[in-house]
C-alpha cells in the first residue's frame, strides 16, 4: 500500500465550494493513479464560519488544520458579510490563519499558457514564456505592525519588519530561485521607508550565501511598471506583505485569467494552498467557475508539500493538454475556444486525462 495523506479543506464562500469539488475530484484521480490514499477533513473559515459559529475563524479550524498534513482553500468573503466590523470580516479570518499557520512564505507563480496567449491584455511577444514567481512575506508588513488604530479624524498602520522576518523570507526566495534561472529581484521602497533600508541590507547579507544567484533590487513603484513592460526580466520577485499583495495581482494579469493562476503559503509545518483569485459572488452557485487555479493550487500541494513530484506534474500537464485541446469555462471563452464548458465538466476531463494518461 502507498502513502496516505490527511487534507483540510476549506471550501470557503462564493464559488469557493464549487472550484474547491473540482480539485478534490482531480486530487483523487492522482491518489488512485500514483498509489496513494488521501482523506478530507472539512474546516469553516469566512463567511460559512460567520454564519454558523459567529466568527470568521472558528477555534475548531485553528486546532484542525495543525493536525493535517496540508490544507486546501477555495476562497472567502462577499457583499453579505461587508459591513462586519474590520475583526469580524471574512478577510480578518483568513489574515488569522495565516498568522496561526505562521504561513509566512507565500508563493504566487504567474505564468502564461501559450495555448491562452491571447488572453493576455499584453501583445503575445511581450508575455510569450513569462514564468515568474513571486515570493511574498505573508505574516508581517503593514498588515500585522503594531500600532494600528482608526479613529474618526486620523487612522494610521505601521510597517515593521525584523531582520529575522526579512533574512527567513530571502532565504526561501533565493532557495526556489536555486532551482529555476537563479535570479531574485528585491522590492522595495529603500529610497522613502526606512523598514526598506533594513529589507535591502538584510537581503544583501542572506545573498552572500548564494553566490550564484544574481541580486537585483527595484523599488516598488518602477517593479509595478517593469511588470508591464518587460515581464521576462524577473525570474524570482522577493517583496513583503502589501508590495507583494499588489504586484502580484498584477502579475496575475499578464496570463490574461486570474483564474488560472494558483498559490502557495508556506514556510510552516502545515501549508496552505488557494487560488490567486478571490469568491467571485456575482457568479457562485451557477457552475461556471473557472476550477483551473484550484487544481493547480491542489498540483503545488503535491509538490511543495507531501513531495509527490509524478502526481503534481500530471496535473500541471493535463491543465496544459485541456487547454490545448480548447476546453474553456467562460472565464477564457473568448479565447481559441472549441468548447466552452461549465466547472464540474472542467475538473471531470483534467480527471479523465490523469486517468488515461
Ligand atoms: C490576497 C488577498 C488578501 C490579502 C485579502 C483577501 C485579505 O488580497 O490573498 O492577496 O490582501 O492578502
Ligand atoms: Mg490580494
């Protein structure tokens, strides 16, 4: 008998249950075809959480996910849970179980299929073969510095990184760019903040360690604009918490689908792994969701976390063969497609091709 694997799953809000099926159902057809066992354990998180315990993060969940091996997100939030004060909102949930986890490193590959080139709001030669990832610190930055307070005439939040925080979080993009073209680019804003100054010295010192790694730094606002220019230049970004949030929105948006993009919070004993995209309410429950970023989320966890390289890899490659084969949801239905098809027929063919590859 082979492995066997205990998951937490979160299925979250809006289209959160529907895209998260998709992965379990692929995760399974890769379990069945590798030789080894998964199991599911359910936690609420978000909204589902509000609405039934009355908080976006049950102690349930905190206790549950550290007892798994890894954990699958789909997403969280919507219209109806907006007007909660700040610590009782879906997103504060999510912020606090990233905190618990200590998921500090937070990996968000953008990459362009070249079977969607066309999706791309960039001309196809600008993005053909643009593979980045950025590395994002998760569990520090202004979304965590203390002091923080609103107040009805003068609100303010404070950046604050330590060198440990700064030195743990290079280490982990200098160690994945060992195994990819050898390039990090720090980002920064050394010119104006003084948490920058340290994030650039302490970058500099972890990057002796890797002599064969070329070290570059960009402030943030010129980085945001090099996205968009040249992407190909950047092989591993490195950035903190809020820089990371943004550019890697907009790095998402050179494959042209959010939606197909997955992500990566690690560091920690247990990871957790979700689409780059959020719950997309306006069109949850109609079955029209694009799956794609989940099971590629489901592929990371394979890979980064329980080391089952064959299984992640057959995944990663039926998304490329469904792509090619012109099977779209409608997310990408304008893009080359043969046949626009709904979430749960999506998640069924890459399942169907993992089996029968
Ligand atoms: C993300 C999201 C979250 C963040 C929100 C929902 C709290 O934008 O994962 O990028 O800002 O980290
Ligand atoms: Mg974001």
């Amino acid at each position: 008998m082979g492995k066997s694997y205990k998951l937490g799953i979160i299925k979250g809000d809006g289209i959160g249950p529907e895209i998260v099926d998709e992965a379990i159902n692929v995760l399974d057809a890769v379990a069945t075809k590798f030789g080894f066992e998964i199991s599911y354990e359910e936690f609420l998180l978000g909204g589902a959480a509000i609405d039934e315990t009355g908080v976006p993060l049950p102690q349930e969940t905190i206790n549950g996910v550290k007892k798994v091996d890894a954990v699958l997100f789909g997403a969280i939030g919507g219209p109806k849970w907006d007007n909660l004060e700040r610590h009782l909102r879906p997103e504060s949930g999510l912020l606090a179980l990233r905190k618990e986890m200590g998921t500090f490193a937070n990996l968000r590959p953008a990459i362009v299929y070249d079977e969607l080139i066309n999706a791309s709001t960039l001309k196809p030669d600008v993005v053909r073969g643009v593979d980045i990832m950025v590395v994002r610190e998760l569990t520090g930055g202004i979304y965590f510095g203390q002091p923080r307070e609103y107040a009805q005439d003068r609100a303010y939040n404070t950046m604050v990184y330590t060198r440990e925080e700064i030195a743990r979080i290079a280490k982990v993009a200098f160690d994945i760019a060992m195994k990819r073209d050898k390039r990090v680019c720090s980002v920064d804003k050394a010119n104006v903040l003084e948490v920058s100054q340290l994030w650039r010295e302490v970058v500099e010192e972890v990057a002796k360690d890797y002599p064969e790694v070329e070290l570059s730094h960009m402030y943030v606002d010129n980085a945001a604009m090099q996205l968009i220019r040249e992407p190909k230049q950047f092989d591993v970004i490195v950035t903190g918490n809020i820089f990371g949030d943004i550019l890697s929105d907009a790095a998402s948006m050179l494959s042209g689908s959010i939606g197909l993009l997955p992500s990566a919070s690690t560091g920690s004993k247990v990871g957790l792994y979700e689409p780059i995209h959020g719950s997309a309410p306006d069109i949850a429950g109609q079955g029209i969701a694009n799956p794609i970023a989940t099971i590629a989320s489901a592929a990371m966890l394979l890979r980064y976390e329980l080391d089952e390289t064959e299984a992640a890899d057959a995944i990663d490659n039926a998304i490329k063969k469904v792509l090619a084969d012109g099977y779209r949801t409608g997310d990408i239905a304008a893009f080359d497609a043969k046949e626009v098809v709904s979430c749960t027929e999506m998640g069924n063919i890459i399942a169907n091709y993992i089996s029968k590859s």
